[in-house]
C-alpha cells in the first residue's frame, strides 16, 4: 500500500518562513486582529458618537423635523444631514457609522418630550438619545415603538390668510399655500414649483418646513435644499453631498475639500465635487458642461497651489482656480496612456502613471514628455510616491522602479523581502522608508541600514489588492477590499476596521492623513476616522 506524507498547511508555512529568513531580512507573522460588537451599544462602549462621520452622495429627501437645537433632513440615500439653527452651520451627518441601522430614511419624528429624535428605515426603527449621544436600534430593543402621527392640518387668521404651523413638514401638495418665491442666480422657480438651473434641468420641489424664525425650508428632488424668507420672499438653493459617483480620490486645497470618483450605471449626477469649508453649498464640475474637461471619472487628485491636477480616463486634467478656467492634456499632447492612474509631484514636474507607462509635465512651461525607459514603456505603472525632490517611487505590474533625480535615471529595486513583489500595487515614501503593498503582502525598505521588512500573514489573511498606503510616525495605513488596515508602530501588530467599527464601506481606494484624522475614501462615500483619539486604544 502506498503511504502518502501529510504536513499541516501551518507547519508548512512555519517551515516555509524559516527557510525565507535566513536569505531575508525581519519577517513578522502576526495575525491581523479584528473586533466584533454583537450590538451597537458595545460598539459605542469603544468609540465615540463622532469618531466615525461619514458623507455619501444625498439627492432624494424624505422628510424634515424641527428639534431643539437642528432641524434634520431625512434622506433615502444619506443618513439624516442636521443644520444647526442657532450658530448656522451644518453639523456632521448621521449614518450608519454613527449607529443608523440604514442611511436609508423614511420617516422622521422629533419628541418634544424628551428630545428624542426617531427615524423609520429600511431595516428597521431607531431612536437618538441625546443624553447617552447614542443611537438605540430596534434589532437590540425590539419593545422600541413609535407613533408617526398625520400632518397636521393647516389653519386660517381672521383674516382668511393661512397659517402654516411651525415645525411640520408638508408634503409637495402645500406648496400651493406658500407665496411665490424667486430663486438666487442661476437657478430660477418655475412653473408647478419646478427650480431650474442655467443648463435647464429641471427638479421638483417636493415638500417645506418653516422654522421659530419664519425661513421656509424647502428639499428639492435630485438636487438639495433651499431656505427662504418669508418677508423678502427670495430662496437660496443649495446643492449638498456627493455626486452619483463611486469615490476614488480625495484632496485638500487649503480648507476646502475636492473629490473624484468614477460615475455609476444609470447615474443621475455624476461629476468632481468641490466642498468648500465656510459656503453652505458644494460645488460639482461635469464634463458633459465643459468644454475642456473631457471625461470626470478620476482616479486621483494633486492640489498644486490655485492648480488642481485630475487623473481621468481621458489624460489629465487641469483647473486653475484662481482663473476658474479647464485644461485637458491627452494622448495628442504625448502622454503615454489617456488612461492616467495616479499622479505625483517631483521637483519642476507632476509624474504621471498610466496603463501603458509614466509620461511627465513640466509644471512651469506645460510641455509633455514620455519616459523612454524601455522598462516601463507599455507597462501598467499604479502608484507613484516622492521622496522629497531626490528620488521617485513607482510601483508597477513587474515590481518595484525608481528614479534617481541626481543620477537622472531610471533602476529597478529587487526586493530581498519574503513577499512575491512581481504586481506591487502600492508604494508609500516617509522619512528614509518606503512601503509597498502587493498581493502577498507588505513589506516595506529602510533606506539608511538598506534592510526589508516583511509582513508575509497580511496576503494570506486579508484579500487583495491593496490599493493605497499612506504612513505617518505612528502608524502605517493601508486601503483593503476588507476595510481599513493599520499597522500600529508602537505595538508592533495590525489592527483592521471594517463597517463593525463605524467604517461607511469595506471597500477602500484612497487614504488622506490629516493630524488626529484619517480620510477614508470608500466605493460608497467618504470616512473621517479620529484614528488618534487620547479617550481610546485601539
């Protein structure tokens, strides 16, 4: 009888990381811890109500409710938005990383009483209590009931004129009992309560609230919101939210905030989206209204001072804002691909990687040029990273690449880490590291004492790929198709976040540090995680 030899996978693997490290340097296997909360009250006994905020795109309302303090928009694609009447400002969005069981609301009621806020949605009923600043769901306490009463009806003075209460929402049907209304530029209010815009698309406005201070609130379908004065009977509409698109970039410019993302099936209003800091309202540039911007489906974002630089799909794209003019450089102008992946900035140039290789620009004079290494002529180029103005970092389908600015070429880096770096999908440049990502895992290559640092159990534990690091002294971060995946320098472990915790959408494409704060770009909307909190360990 034959007798065939068995080994465990695991000792296999032992065995196989023996014999890695002695030809390599460090390699750690750790697994990559995460955490589990049966109910959201033990998810908010590790975290903050606003340690989690997330943004999604928030184009249908349905229903609007005056409390104390906010006056909440219900959305059926966006959580609940809040506006604070009294210091006039719009507060973070609740959503499911607050503790929403859904970001899609149907109803909404405030109880004077006890200043509970209530809201129906798709699965299921929830209840915001103030005090404990916590959302209580109906899957936890299924004795949670709620009596969603009828409008109230609408009353008349001496007079005969009609007196519309404070604090209801009424449906489209009332909109009849309201005086005319006349819109800020460039939209205009026009028949049946329709708000046009200067491309001539029209959207219904769809129900109002007035609030303690007789402004009308109105929420238009499609678009956002407006607020008029009953007096002056002028209405500013806003649009507000993300754009229909799946996010893949994210960028600052001084405070303001710009994204990008590719446009989904069916979209309604696709586009680059603009927030700025201190207008009520954001901004959106689509390319079926510009002249000079082909294509909007971005897949990053350089802010260069008034220039901002688009990655697309149809080569890079330009906006000067201080001009607030377009400009689009293409295949035509010598890149090497239209088909542009991510962007960086070296010295006098923005590098540009593409599906077919990497093409730089000269940012004071404009002119193109292609890099003729004959190694990275047609090969697809993902990520770039810069080392201050020294040296360049690209990683490639056939592994690791960099540019020596002082030798002024090109050399291919062979890794000696214990991970296959023939697809590295990632690169991340910080003081004398470098980290890369790739499907078998992460490594990463200290440039003062020339040695690799290997994380083989990542590629076997969490699934690929891994599409963004970002690293700062405490921490390195990388986006997964699992959640968000961080390596914390003190403890020397990995910890990963996913929706449990208060991540919006597993599926991360960008990362952003900013201070205590991480920006999490997601297929879904945008995350800010307060990563540094002092009131918690994770």
């Amino acid at each position: 009888m034959k007798i065939q030899a068995f080994i465990p996978s695991r000792i296999l693997y032992a065995l196989l990381l023996f014999l890695l490290v002695l030809s390599t340097g460090e390699i750690f296997a750790q697994f990559v811890r995460r955490e589990h909360y049966p109910t959201e009250r033990e998810r908010r006994g590790h975290y903050a109500l606003d340690d989690w905020i997330s943004y999604l795109k928030t184009r249908h309302f349905t229903s609007v409710v005056m409390g104390t303090h906010y006056i909440y928009f219900g959305t059926a694609d966006g959580g609940i938005l809040r506006y604070h009447f009294y210091d006039n400002f719009w507060d973070y969005p609740f959503t499911t990383s607050n503790g929403l069981p859904s970001n899609k609301i149907f109803k909404l009621a405030y109880d004077r009483r006890t200043s509970f806020l209530w809201a129906k949605t798709d699965k299921g009923l929830a209840v915001f209590d103030p005090a404990a600043e916590e959302w209580k769901q109906q899957r936890d306490y299924p004795h949670l009931r709620y009596d969603f009463s009828k409008i109230p009806e609408m009353g008349t003075n001496t007079n005969g004129d009609t007196i519309i209460p404070e604090g209801v929402f009424y449906p489209r049907e009332a909109l009849k009992h309201l005086p005319t209304f006349f819109a800020n530029r460039p939209y205009t209010i026009i028949d049946e309560w329709i708000l046009m815009d200067d491309h001539f698309q029209e959207f219904p406005i769809t129900g109002y609230l007035r609030d303690r201070y007789d402004r009308i609130w109105f929420v238009v379908e499609g678009f956002g919101y407006g607020v008029g004065d009953s007096y002056s009977q002028r209405a500013d509409f806003y649009e507000v939210g993300l754009p229909d698109i799946s996010p893949r970039a994210i960028a600052y410019q001084d405070d303001d905030i710009w994204i990008g993302g590719i446009g989904r099936r069916g979209r309604e209003r696709a586009g680059i989206a603009l927030w700025p800091a201190d207008e009520p309202g954001w901004h959106y540039f689509e390319a079926r209204w510009i002249s000079h911007l082909p294509a909007d489906d971005v897949n990053d974002i350089l802010v260069d001072g008034d220039s901002v630089w688009f990655a697309t799909t149809y080569g890079v794209s330009l906006y000067n804002r201080d001009k607030q003019e377009w400009s689009n450089l293409h295949l035509g102008h010598g890149l090497t691909s239209n088909q542009v992946l991510d962007l960086a900035r070296l010295g006098d140039y923005l590098y540009l990687a593409t599906e077919q290789g990497i093409s730089r620009i000269n940012r004071l004079t404009g002119d193109v040029q292609k890099i003729k290494e004959p190694r990275l002529v047609n090969l697809r180029v993902r990520k770039l990273s810069a080392m201050g103005d020294s040296l360049l970092w690209a990683a490639t389908y056939r592994g690791i690449y960099r540019f020596n600015v002082r030798k002024n070429e090109w050399e291919f880096v062979s890794s000696r880490a214990a991970i296959n770096d023939f697809d590295v999908t990632a690169v991340a440049a910080f003081e004398d590291e470098v980290w890369f990502a790739t499907s078998s895992g992460i490594m990463m290559l200290n440039l003062t004492t020339q040695e690799w640092l290997s994380f083989p159990q990542i590629g076997m534990e969490i699934r690929g790929p891994f599409r963004d690091i970002v690293v700062n002294d405490a921490s390195v971060w990388v986006a997964t198709p699992e959640g968000l995946l961080k390596f914390d320098r003190e403890k020397h472990g990995w910890r990963i976040f996913t929706e449990e915790d208060g991540l919006l959408d597993n599926r991360c494409y960008q990362l952003m540090l900013d201070g205590d704060f991480i920006w999490i770009v997601t297929a879904t909307g945008i995350t800010q995680f307060y990563w540094n909190s002092p009131q918690r360990s994770d």
